[in-house]
C-alpha cells in the first residue's frame, strides 16, 4: 500500500510548526520519529492532507537540567536514552526501559513525544512515564501549558493535546539515589509490544513506593495497594494476592487469565526492584 496524497511540510522552528498546523486547510498530522505513523499512513489507516515534519527543529531535541527535574526535548529518541548520551535522573530505568524498545532501527528514530502522543497502551514509555511521576509540556497558538501524565492521558490512543498543539518537551524528576526499581515486560517476541508491562519502584529512605501497570486495554494503572504492601515488604505469594485483588476490583473487565498476567507482571517487577 501507499499513502493517500499529502502535502509536505518541514517546519524549521516551534512557531513555525505551530502556524502551518492553524492555517492547514483539511487534515494535518506532525511528523516526529515517523515510526507508528507512517506505516499507518502507508496502510491508509490515518490519512491527512497536510504532513509537518518536526525534524528540522533542534530546540525539539534539547535537554535541559535542574537540580529537581530534567527536561528533554519532544524529539529526543530512544536510542539517545539507550546509548546514555543524555542524562538519566532515573538510576538507569530510563536507559534500561528504552533499550527494550522494538529493535534499534526503531530505536534511532523513534522519539519519546512521539511515543507519548500516541499513547499506545502497550508502549514502555507510557507506563514508564506515569510511574516516574513525568510530565509534557504542551506548545500551541495560545502559548505553553504543562499536564501530569497521568492526566494527558485520557485513553488508548487518546491524550489531551488540543487542536494544533504539539508536545514540546517531557519533564522527569530526579528519583533519589536510594530509590531502586523493576521492570517487567511480557511479548511474544523480542521486539513486540508488550502483553503486560510492569514498572515498580522503592524508596525505603523516603517511605515510598509505586506500583504500574501498563499493556492492557486501558491507561497505566498505578497499583496503590500493591504499592503499600511492596513498601511494608510483603512476601511474593502474598503481594500476589493483594494485586490480583486489586486488579479484579480496578479492572474488572479482563479476563482471569489476564489478571494472572499481569499479577505476574507486577510480582516480577516488584522482586527485581528489591534485588
């Protein structure tokens, strides 16, 4: 298959993204990594009129750090992260999570504003992102806005990006240096999106701890239960419990077997963190 006709579009700033989205007569689309979308576009899954290549912007790709947070660029890939050529406030989660990603031809041009927009539910980076506590900060006609993850994601495939907004940068805080974390995924094949993804972290010096699962029909959905009992230490049969509990209250829905998965999905996780 090809792609329907569009028009193409390399925009060499924010503001000039911004202004071809507003005046754009029909359908419009941003190009960031092309690694969802344009398959898409080639099975005429989601046509547009008019294709704006963010590429060519390099504020897209910046990073920039505070002592509280670090801020990276809309643009900036999974292969940046995996080949630690940016910094990494996580102890390693983000350089680990983005080296499971597809395979490295999908890592060198996919972007994590990208994989963010999408909101892909099996996606790594969207439960990585909630269980980090992210955010992304959101550039349209009428200036910037910032939004929790948690909050930009409303759905599968579905965030809350207005009409002719693109994300600007994704905002990380700094975990502490005590706080240790796991992650689980379960694909068919290495390079597949997930079944089940589980992201646990644990931090004993500041009391916390958090428990997120992603890969199933809905948004990430953060354990608060089986956050508490993997904080108070609870034993892999027990925590095994509380969570398929949990997760038969929350998500009622999937089916046993599902829930078994993802029980698995979190036990793991939690374990690896506490290793």
């Amino acid at each position: 298959m090809k792609p329907a006709p569009f028009s193409y579009y390399r925009a060499t700033s924010v503001e000039d993204a911004i202004t071809a989205l507003s005046g754009a007569d029909g359908m419009a689309a941003v190009l960031a990594g092309g690694q969802s979308l344009v398959p898409m576009l080639n099975l005429r899954l989601s046509p547009v009129d008019h294709l704006i290549d963010l590429r060519p912007i390099a504020a897209l790709s910046r990073q920039e750090e505070t002592p509280e947070a670090i801020c990276y660029g809309a643009l900036t890939t999974h292969a940046a992260f995996e080949d630690g050529v940016v910094p990494d406030g996580t102890n390693g989660l983000m350089r680990y999570v983005a080296s499971r990603i597809a395979y490295r031809a999908v890592r060198n041009r996919g972007t994590l504003g990208g994989a963010l927009a999408l909101a892909d539910p099996a996606a790594d980076w969207l439960t990585t992102a909630v269980a980090l506590d992210a955010s992304v900060t959101l550039t349209g006609p009428d200036g910037q806005r910032c939004l929790a993850l948690a909050d930009f994601v409303v759905g599968p495939y579905y965030t809350l990006i207005a009409e002719h907004e693109i994300i600007d940068s994704v905002v990380v805080p700094r975990r502490s240096a005590a706080e240790r974390w796991g992650y689980y995924k379960v694909a068919p094949k290495v390079g597949e999106y997930a079944k089940s993804l589980a992201i646990a972290l644990i931090d004993h010096d500041k009391a916390s701890a958090r428990l997120v699962i992603g890969a199933w029909s809905d948004v990430p959905l953060v354990l608060e239960a089986g956050a508490s009992a993997f904080l108070e230490g609870a034993k892999k049969h027990d925590l095994a419990v509380i969570v398929q509990n949990e997760l038969e209250l929350k998500m009622p829905s999937l089916s046993a077997a599902e829930r078994r998965l993802h029980t698995s999905s979190a036990v793991r996780a939690a374990e690896q963190a506490r290793s």
